[in-house]
C-alpha cells in the first residue's frame, strides 16, 4: 500500500479527498470486537425492538472512523494528529450501504494546525449521515512510502450456514427418525431444528429416558412423536422402518454408538442400503473461505480403494449441487504429481481421469493434489497447475480416515470453521453428529441433509 500526505506547507484552503466504502457485516463485528461496544442495535442478528428484524445500525463512531482514514491516510496524510472533531449525526447507515467520506480544508491555522469540514453521505440516494468540522495538527515533513502493510482480519462467524439454514426454513419441514435423543446434547439439537421449522422430529428410542432429556433440558415434548423403542440397536432399526414407511426422510443420530446405527443402516434387509457405499461428508463452513469447504471421507471408509473413492467423489458431488455449489472436487495426496509409490496419487490421477470420461459427473475432478495448491491459487501458480479445481477446490478427497479426519479436525479447532456431518449413499440422508458438536453445526448438518432431501425428492 502507497500513502503520500500532504504537509502543512503544501495544504492550502478548498484541498480535498474523499473515500468510498462499502459497508459489511462484518464491519459491525469488528467494530464491536475493538471497541467494546456490544449494543445488541449495532450487531447484524440482533432484534431490539421485537419487530424480528434486525436493525444493524453501523455505529455512528464506525462512520467517524471513516473520516479518521481520510485525515490520516490521504489529507493531510500520514503525520496527522487529531486536536478536535465537533460531529453532527445526520443520518443512520447499515451493511451493504456505500458511504462516500470526504474532507475539505477550510483553513490553517497558526502552529501547524488546519481546520477541515467533514461530511459522509450515502451514494445510493445521496443522504447525509454526518457531517462536522475536525481540527489537525498537519506533518511538518513528507512522507511517500509503498512499503505500508496491515495483517488482515478475518471475522470468526459461519455466514455460510447461516445461509443454508436460511435456505432450508424455505422448504416443506422435514420428518426425521431421531435414534436414541436420551440426552442433552442430541435431544437439543433436533429440538432447536425443530425450533427452526427445518425438521420435524420422530424421537425414537427409551420414552422414559427420552422425557427425562426433555424435562432436564426443560422442553415441552408433548408436540412431538415418540416411538417407544427398548434398545439402540433396535431403535436404530425401527429409524429404518421409518424411511422404508416413508414416514421419515432423514435419520439423525442421538445418544448411541455410530457403529450401532450403521450396523442397522447396512443390514441388507431392514437397513437403508441403495447401491453406492455409504461416505461420510463434513461440509465446513470455513471463517474467511469465500464458499463452504467439503472433507470426505472422515468417518467411515477407513483405507478406501479406487471404487470406494468413485462412490466418495460421487455422493460429494450431489451433495454439492443440492446446496447450490459448483462441485470443484480436490482428489488430495502428497504431492501434485503421479508418482508410481504413492498409491494416492495413482488413485488421484485415475479418478480425474473418470470424472473426464463420465463415469464420475456433474462437478470437476482433479488430482492429484498436494493440500496448498488444492485450496489456495497462488501455490497452484507456483507449480504452473492449470485447470478449473487446482486453487479452487471446494471438495477435498482424503487418501484414507486418517487424513480426513485430521483434515476436519485442524479446520475445527485450529481454523475455527463448523462442521456438519452426513452420511450419503443411503436411501435417505444421515444425520451424523458429535458429542462435541455446537448448536450451530447440529443446526447445519439438519439443514444440510433438508436440503440433499429436497433435491433427491426432486430428481425422482
């Protein structure tokens, strides 16, 4: 970044600048985050009022700070001091509006001072917000650098469920066969789906220990059916039922073993089994990702072959196109070259390979590919990858559950990104949440799997 200022000797009265910004969400977080300031009327989700719409007032010392940039990045420039700032708040500015900032010199003053009128208006209609006069100690010397950095910020929210969710409490609400819910953590988390009109719960499992959840949790359950069922394996059977009715369109784990609930989803006369291999998908929501980021497979397919990983690539896909994203899928190695050694890279080269003559379809597939130069262009760059998956890819294929799941572990609790977990290729789209799952991602993975429903009952 190049800053140039303008020195008290160089200023002379009706000088002027002026900056354009595009107000964001995220402005609303950071300012609040720096400042201290947790007013529930300046933050993008809360209502004040009870009018259920947020009123996402940007801070009228937010606009202010504009103004600061000016004086302090462009007129006079690097070197300013402020001495006074009088302030008349004209006006009320929210995300998404584009403010244009400008300051003006009225006069110097002796010992180096100036006095500037201030204004800031809103471009799309021209209303004013504030306006003011400010008072500066002008620099004395000059200064032209372009070696001037800041680190960047990323905001630590999940805007990309947020939207999925949104999405979802657009469709039908969808019935779902709840296994075993006999806890707090499993029982909230359909509840605050239901909560959110995406899906209607089916408890299935123990009545008594079900209620008992309820009461602990303090939640009314008398709306809700249970299916008085003694046993998980025989809960997570009966879940089965329920699909192969037509009474459920989704399962969703509660307080039992994973390997219980597949055991049950894979018996080939009771289970849910529909001709692909079940894959587990983690979509995360990623803080500064410009799209949600799919890991697969993390929890099931532990050392998956060649055919495995067709069908992991394929479930990946339709998951992709049912939450609306172009499937760009990342088929992950050691290194982004074949090399004969590395059995994953041979089985990278060999899925891209189908996917160009159809036998994978509807999203791109390449590999193989090291993790950089999947996710980020400028290492794909680097190693003169071509193509439209290398630097851009939104599904990561890992060789084997090892990778996988630390891969969707270090997002987590390194990257701090949610994470929803399905599990896909059964007749009907499996809720597979963790203990230490937050209500945001139970939400999601509900949300998710809706929305995979949705386009399945289409595509029929």
């Amino acid at each position: 970044m190049r800053l140039v200022n303008r020195t008290y000797d160089e200023m002379k009265p009706g000088d002027s600048a002026e900056l354009r910004r595009l107000l964001t969400p995220d402005d609303l977080y950071v300012f609040a985050a720096s400042s201290g300031n947790f007013n529930p009327m300046h933050l993008p989700n809360a209502d004040t009022d009870g009018d259920g719409h947020p009123e996402q007032i940007a801070p009228g010392m937010f606009v202010a700070s504009l103004i600061s940039a000016v004086l302090g990045s462009q007129l006079p420039g690097p070197g300013t001091l402020y001495r006074r700032q009088s302030l008349e708040f004209l006006g009320s500015a929210h995300p998404g509006d584009e403010l244009l900032c400008r300051v003006e010199v009225l006069e110097k003053l002796p010992e180096g001072l100036a006095r500037l009128a201030v204004s800031a208006t809103r471009l799309s209609d021209g209303a004013p917000i504030l306006k003011g006069v400010a008072e500066v100690r002008a620099p004395r010397f000059k200064f032209d650098r372009d070696d001037v950095e800041v680190p960047g910020l990323i905001v630590q929210r999940h805007r990309h469920f947020e939207a999925l969710v949104e999405r979802a409490r657009a469709l039908p609400t969808a019935p779902v066969a709840v296994v075993c819910p006999d806890d707090a953590n499993s029982l909230g988390g359909a509840l605050l789906a239901a909560k959110e009109g995406i899906i209607r719960p089916i408890l299935v499992g123990e009545a008594s220990a079900i209620r008992a959840a309820g009461e602990a949790l303090g939640a009314d359950l008398s709306g809700f059916e249970i299916l008085d069922v003694r046993g998980d394996a025989e809960a997570a059977t009966a879940a089965c039922g329920l699909v192969h009715e037509g009474r459920a369109a989704a399962v969703m784990k509660g307080h039992l073993h994973t390997d219980d609930l597949l055991r049950a989803l894979l018996d080939k006369t009771t289970g849910l089994r529909a001709g692909r291999r079940f894959t587990h998908v983690f979509v995360m929501d990623v803080p500064g990702r410009p799209e949600p980021v799919m890991v697969t497979d993390a929890a099931i397919n532990i050392a998956p072959d060649l055919a495995a990983k067709v069908d992991i690539c394929q479930n990946a896909i339709d998951l992709a196109l049912s939450l609306g994203m172009e499937p760009r899928v990342g088929v992950l190695s050691a290194v982004e070259t074949v090399n004969p050694a590395i059995q994953s890279s041979l089985d990278a080269a060999l899925l891209s390979k189908m996917a160009d003559r159809g036998q994978i379809k509807g999203g791109l597939v390449e590999g193989p590919l090291a993790m950089d130069n999947a996710v980020d262009m400028g290492a794909a760059r680097t190693k003169g990858l071509k193509g439209g998956v290398a630097g851009r890819a939104n599904i990561l294929v890992a060789p084997d559950i090892d990778a996988g799941n630390m891969l969707a572990k270090q997002l987590s609790f390194i990257s701090h990104a949610e994470g929803a977990g399905l599990v896909l290729g059964a007749r009907a789209p499996v809720i597979l949440n963790s203990r230490s799952d937050s209500p945001m991602a139970r939400l999601a993975s509900c949300a998710v799997a809706a929305l995979h429903h949705a386009r399945s009952g289409e595509a029929k």
